[in-house]
C-alpha cells in the first residue's frame, strides 16, 4: 500500500489484494474499525455485487454482508435465483463508519470523501474480476459507481451504463427494506428487489 501509493491504480498481483486492503491507511476509518472488509468471491465471477460498507456484524467477521442486511439479501436471493457464491461480493467502503453508543456501534453513512478514497479499492477489485454486470445496492454504491447516489428510488431497476462499458444494476440497499415501516410499502419494495435480482440473474446468463 505504501508502494502503490504514488499510483495511480494498484497494480499488485491480485493475490496480494486483500493484504492490501487489510493494510489501508488511506483514510481515517481504519482507526476505529475491527478490520477492513475485502470483496469476496470468485475472481471469474460474471456478477459483482456492491453494498456500502460493512456493518457491525461484518467488521468482527472480516466477511461482507453477514448481519441482518445480508440475512435479508439472502433471503431474496434465493427466491430470484441469484447464487450468491458464484458472485463476487463487496462494498464500496472497506472500514466499518459507527458512533459509539454505550456498548453499541451505531452506523455511520460514510461520506462522499470517504467514498472517493476507498474508490481506489473498488476499482482494483473491477478491474480483477471485470465482472459482466455489476449490482449496486444503494445510493453510496451508486455514488462509488457512477458518480451520484441520488434519486436510488427513482433509478432503481435501471442499467447505467460505466465509462469502460461495464452495466451497473442499480437497487435499493436491503437495510433500507429493513428499516420500512409500513407493512405494505416494505412488500412493494421487497418485490421490486426480487425482480432487480431476478434481472441480474437474466443479465448474466
Ligand atoms: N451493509 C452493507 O452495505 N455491506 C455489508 O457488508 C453489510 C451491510
């Protein structure tokens, strides 16, 4: 990491990634979290998958989407058919970003600076796995991917297009499911996830 840092891309050998990753400085998060969270997955893989950052439950484990958000996404994963295991798997910020509350770990949105460093990670695991299709979940995915992470609600369902030609699914972040309180809004919203997961499994066929 010190060695990569006058690049302008990290050029390791892909084996030494999640050293690298492991090892990052670049920005403050790493001084209150556990760990950072590497992607995870085949290096083959047709799909990445790319959430915001790791929550609680991640930053012990070391893993990406393990907490309740995981558990959710897993869930409708296997009603639409996507197989997790077969995708590549990461966030667009490795350290987990929390207020300490008594014992508790509140979760902080990480902001756009934070984004734009940790971009670095999520463009050396891109450009690894040149995935066929890329799922963003939520706005700071969409953020880290295409620039912006506004109007998630609007945009969700549909394809952007990067600027090296690779498509970018853009969905709702399942936390975000999670925290609906309306009964019949969170249905809505769960299906129109299945239905984004379903067309990411289309896509990559
Ligand atoms: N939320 C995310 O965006 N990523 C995780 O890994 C866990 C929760």
């Amino acid at each position: 990491q010190q060695l990569a840092a006058h690049m302008s891309a990290w050029e390791g050998p892909k084996e030494a990634l999640p050293a690298a990753i492991h090892a990052c400085t670049r920005c403050p998060l790493h001084q209150n979290a556990t760990q950072a969270v590497p992607g995870v997955g085949p290096l083959d893989a047709a799909l990445m998958i790319v959430g915001e950052q790791p929550g609680d439950q991640e930053d012990l484990a070391g893993l990406p989407f393990v907490g309740p958000a995981g558990q959710l996404f897993d869930r409708v994963a296997e009603a639409a058919g996507l197989r997790r295991q077969e995708a590549f798997v990461t966030n667009a910020v490795k350290h987990f970003k929390f207020s300490p509350r008594g014992k508790r770990r509140l979760h902080q949105r990480p902001n756009s600076g934070e984004i734009e460093h940790c971009r670095w990670w999520l463009d050396a695991e891109r450009a690894l796995v040149k995935p066929k299709l890329i799922l963003a979940l939520g706005a700071t995915a969409a953020e880290a991917l295409t620039g912006t992470g506004a109007d998630i609600l609007r945009r969700r369902g549909t394809v952007e297009q990067l600027a090296d030609g690779t498509p970018v699914l853009l969905a709702v972040h399942p936390s975000f499911l999670l925290r609906l309180p309306d009964p019949a809004e969170r249905e809505r919203q769960m299906a129109l996830f299945e239905a984004d997961l379903r067309r990411a499994v289309e896509m990559v066929a």
